[in-house]
C-alpha cells in the first residue's frame, strides 16, 4: 500500500489521501457518537409540542427568557417564522398527568402556566395553535420500526450488490454506504441536531444514493477490466480511468441534487430542515466515498482484470488453440 502510495499516479495517491481522511472522519463519527449521543425528538422521546403564533414580531430569545419565568422544567422553542414558534417538553414538565400512547390534538393537553402568559401578555398577545402528546411507547414503536426499516434496506443492498458485482467491488460499495450513514450520524451527534422521523427517512434515501454513485463507478471499473486490451494496464490505472470517465456525470448529477437539497433546506423551513441537512451531507460524503472507497478499497483487496478473465477447461483450451 505504502509502495503504491509513493509510486502511483496522481489520482491513486489522491484516492489514499481521501480514504485516510475517510477513515479518520469514521472514528471521530464514533467517538462523538459515543459520548454525546444523538439528540432524539419528539417523535422517538416522547411528549408534548406545542404549537403558537404571536400578533406581532417577537425576538426568539426575548421570548424564550419570558417562557423560562413561567416554566418549571426543560423545554425547546424554535421558530417557525417571524411569528410562529414552537414549544417541545418533556412529559414530566407537564403538571398534568397522561397515561394515553397515542397523539392528540387538544389545545388543553397539559395546560401549563407558560401558555397562560404567554396568551394573556400583551406585547405577545400568543394564540395557540395546537397542542400534542407523543406517548413514549409510540416513540419507541417509532424508533424499532425505523430501525428495521433501515436494516431491510441494509440486508437487500448486499444482496443485490452480491449477485451483481464481484465480491471485493461489493465490499467497496458496502463500506462506502456504512462510511456515509455513520458520518451523518456523527454530524448529527456532534451539533446535537434533533434526531426525528424526517431525518431517519433521509437515511433510507442516502442508502439509495449512496448506492448508486458506487454501481455507476463500480460498474465502470469492471467493463475496462474485462477490455483484453486493458490487462497490460495495471489495477490502479483501470481504476482512475474508469473515475475520470464517470466524473462528469457524478459531478453534475451531484451538483443538481445538492441545489434541490439546499432549496428545500433554506425555503422549507425549520420542519424540513434536518432532513435537508441529513440529505445534503450525505449526498456530498456519498460522491466522495464512491470514488475514494468503493473504488480504491477493491484495488487494496487485490482486484485485478485476472479476476474476469474466463476459464475455460482443458478440452476447450486446445480446440481454440487449432489453427
């Protein structure tokens, strides 16, 4: 590895550059991810949101300092517009007990204090939209039903990259998709992001996209090894080829997603805003990892052009060899 390194072209030592940057990202996904977690929502946690607009413009933390004066426990405000916010608390900062699992939509489900004054103080003069209770078994129902969903997903990308590719592309293209769900992850962990419904659907989405600038490389890769003319050529050279003649489409199918992405990241506002995020980074570490871990970690396990050649038996062999 070190001899290719110092000896190769160009774009084999820029591929091993990536893939060490790859690997180092990976384990302080890790590390971050280990230590602090993820910042689950509602969804997943359970408990109450609150939603509400006020009659006039209010400074986010102008009005979270006045929340706090009247709220006994944690809460989360975000704003929503110029005047639409949202409250998210925990179940215990209710003083009103529930044991209900479902959701509800009643104004009155835990009728705390803070909305008391936030509706009849005049300056935010606040109207309460709705108000909604989270069980944590539905949360945790949630969370294993996302979970699942994502392995199946898991379990059927392997399957199909088995049957399609030979095996050490196969697992390039497996650690390429675990490499670009655990550096979403530990962004996520790292900014304690909120972890919710949303963000978990967009993983499911990396895992196709990840996929599929893997195939694109990885089927490349495999049409110029089978090319007799190619097997003069060594491994490393087959591979940059086959890069540079994917580049360009992975540079502008990449790049018009990411404007899709960010659109909805900047213009959707903060209830699509995780996804978005989730969506962009992965798309970007998706691109990366499809060119500096699908298609060098192959070359690393001994991929060469010897590996498509067709074996024939010996009774074949001397028909072909007859003049």
């Amino acid at each position: 590895m070190l001899n290719t390194f110092l000896k190769g072209e160009k774009g084999t030592r820029l591929r091993f550059i990536g893939m060490l940057l790859s690997a180092m990202l990976v384990l302080l996904s890790v590390f971050t991810l280990t230590q602090k977690g993820l910042n689950f929502g509602l969804d997943f946690t359970g408990g109450y949101l609150t939603e509400f607009t006020t009659s006039q413009s209010v400074d986010l933390k102008e009005l979270k300092s006045f929340i706090a004066k009247n709220h006994s426990g944690e809460f989360e405000l975000t704003a929503q517009g110029n005047s639409h916010f949202q409250l998210r608390e925990a179940p215990s900062a209710s003083t009103t007990s529930t044991t209900s699992t479902t959701s509800t939509t009643s104004t009155t489900a835990n009728s705390p204090d803070w909305q008391s004054a936030v509706t009849q103080n005049d300056d935010i003069n606040a109207q309460v939209l709705s108000s909604a209770y989270i069980g944590s078994q539905v949360g945790d129902e949630l969370f294993d039903q996302g979970c699942l969903a994502m392995f199946a997903a898991m379990i059927a990308v392997m399957i199909y990259l088995a049957v399609r590719f030979e095996w050490r592309l196969a697992v390039g293209s497996v650690v390429a998709l675990m490499h670009d769900l655990i550096l979403v992850l530990g962004l996520f962990s790292l900014l304690q992001i909120e972890f919710n419904l949303t963000v978990l659907a967009s993983l499911l989405a990396i895992i196709g996209y990840s996929l599929n600038d893997s195939i694109i490389v990885g089927d490349r890769v495999r049409e110029l090894l089978r090319v007799q003319s190619n097997n003069i050529l060594s491994p490393a050279t087959i591979i940059n080829n086959a890069i540079k003649s994917t580049l360009t489409r992975t540079l502008i199918t990449s790049g018009t997603t990411l404007a899709t992405v960010a659109s909805v990241w900047l213009l959707a506002g903060a209830p699509l805003q995780g996804f978005a995020i989730a969506l962009f980074t992965g798309i970007v570490v998706g691109t990366f990892s499809s060119i500096c871990i699908a298609a060098t970690l192959p070359e690393l396990l001994g991929l060469s052009a010897k590996n498509y050649e067709v074996k024939v038996d010996a009774h074949t062999q001397t028909l072909l060899d007859m003049p």
